[in-house]
C-alpha cells in the first residue's frame, strides 16, 4: 500500500514537472507510516474497549454468583451453629430437669 501511494505521488509529481527530492520521500513515507501506526493502533484500543464493555457486563453476574454463593455458606454456617447451641441448651435442660425427659441420667427423684 506504501509502495503503491509513493509511486501514485511520483507519477503525479513526474507528470506535473514537480521535482522530488529524496528528502520529500522519506518525510511523506515517515507521513505515511504514521498515519498507518496511528490507525492500527486506534483500532487496536477500539477492540479492547470493546472487550472490556463485554467483561464488564459480564462481571454482575459472576459477582451476584459468587455474592448469593457466600451468603448460602453463611447461612448453612449459621444453621449448624444454631442447631449446636440448641443442644447445648437441651443437654443442660434435661441436666437440671427441665425438660420432659425422665430417661436422661440426671433426672430429679419424685416421690411417689
């Protein structure tokens, strides 16, 4: 594509008795490289913009995944402590006879 917009300015250049100087060529190719690096590269940050709006809205549902994920552990962790803390609580009932359970060691002496 350089080789063919140099030859297109050398032609018009030649036809219109315009003299080029090697000087003249290597500034439009630095021009032309340029403009070509400038291009690659603003379409390379276009994709990753793009890439990263496609990430970003798909990262509320990774987050409300993982969200919903430990609130369910939490949840089980506080079932488990409550059905610990439930025995507890039974065992030093049926201890100290408070609970309906006569057949528990520490139950009290009734006379009968």
């Amino acid at each position: 594509m350089v080789c063919v917009c140099v030859c297109v300015c050398v032609c018009v250049c030649v036809r219109v008795r315009v003299p080029v100087t090697l000087e003249a060529l290597v500034i439009l190719l630095g021009v032309l490289a340029g403009s070509i690096l400038i291009g690659i590269t603003a379409c390379c940050c276009w994709c990753c913009c793009c890439c990263c709006r496609k990430a970003r809205h798909a990262r509320p549902d990774r987050d409300e995944e993982r969200f919903n994920r430990k609130r369910e552990e939490m949840r089980q962790r506080s079932e488990e402590r409550k059905l610990e803390r439930k025995e507890k609580q039974d065992e030093i009932r049926r201890k100290y006879g408070l609970m309906g359970d006569k057949d528990h060691p520490y139950s009290k002496f009734e006379n009968e």
